[in-house]
C-alpha cells in the first residue's frame, strides 16, 4: 500500500511541471511565428503608409493644374484613398488589450490579431485597389477630354488599362495567396492551441 501511494504521489509532481514544460513550448513556438509575421507586417505597413502620404502633396499640386471636373474627381478620390489606406492598415493592429497575462490571453490576443490581418489582405479590393483604380482611371480620362469636355479613349490608355488591371489581378491574388498560405494555417493552430487549453 506504502508503495503505491508514492508511486501516486510521484505521479502528482510529475504530472503539473509536465504540463506547465507543454504550456512554454506551446507558448515559444507560437511566438516566434507570429514575431516574424508582426515584423513583415510592421514593413509593409511602414512602405504603405509613406508611400499614400508622399502622395498627396501630388494629388493636390494636381489638383490645381486639373484639366476638368472628371480628373478633379479622381485627384480627390486618390486623396482620400491615401489617408484612407493608412487609417485601415493602423486600425487592422489595433487588438483589445487582455486583461487575462495567462497563456490563453496571450493565444486569443494572437487569435485576435491574425484574424483582422487575415480580414484586412482578404478585403484589399474594397479598400485599397478599387479606390486607387477608380482614382486613376479617373484621372487619366479627365486629361483627355476634347473641346466639349468628352473624354477620348486612346490607343496608349487602352494598353494602360490593360496593364492596370493585370497589375490588380496580380495584387489580388497575392493578397489572397497571403491570407490562404500565411494567416490561415497559422490562425487554425491558434485555435488547435486554445482547443488543447480548454481541454
């Protein structure tokens, strides 16, 4: 009887500094993933927004040599669009704070942020290519109006338009293959984590 109760009692200490070893290796490896995906996040986001804000001074300086109402339109849309793609970029990371400092606050605060990344490259058509497109075609046709204010399509903004909507194909499958290959898999562990701690 002695035996078995050290046995179990053995059992016991063993059993807390096992789970408390899976709870930090649980913890490590979801880390470092999500670290590198936070600092190509950081990246992008720093190349984005610089690039909408050194933009504006040009749409607006263009907005005083404008050729007519139709570019004026689309030299506005292009402004808004660039404080707009910040605004969405910045608000994408902004993550309620856990009051919970456990293992399973730290996962659905990472839970959390993957999924509005994921939402954010997801939707990059509504927010960011089309108004950018609309902006430009905008633009580029409102340079080409005739006497009577009627835009004429050229040959040279045919082939350009061509390219631009290649060029936003290519966006948005790089942006879908982002959030099927990068987000995805990562998230659905997430979630495998939090399923093993609510087991």
């Amino acid at each position: 009887m002695r035996l078995d109760d050290l046995k179990e009692e053995w059992q016991q200490e063993i059993e807390p500094r096992k789970c408390e070893n899976n709870l930090k290796t649980l913890v490590a490896e979801v880390k470092t993933k999500t670290l590198k995906i936070d600092k190509e996040i950081k990246r992008r986001d720093i190349l984005e927004i610089s690039i909408a804000i050194l933009l504006i001074p040009f749409w607006l300086y263009g907005l005083f040599s404008s050729a007519g109402t139709i570019q004026s339109i689309g030299l506005w849309i292009l402004i808004i669009a660039c404080l707009f793609i910040p605004y969405k970029l910045i608000k994408a990371k902004q993550v309620s704070p856990t009051k919970d400092a456990s293992v399973k606050g730290f996962l659905l605060q990472e839970q959390e942020k993957l999924k509005l990344q994921k939402a954010l490259i997801s939707s990059v058509v509504w927010w960011y290519l089309l108004p950018l497109v609309t902006g430009i075609i905008l633009v580029t046709l409102g340079g080409t109006v005739n006497e009577l204010g009627v835009p004429q399509i050229t040959e040279q903004l045919v082939i350009y338009y061509g390219f631009l909507g290649l060029l936003c194909i290519a966006v948005y499958l790089l942006n879908k293959r982002a959030a099927h290959k990068k987000f995805a898999p990562l998230l659905i562990q997430v979630e495998q984590k939090l399923a093993q701690l609510d087991d």
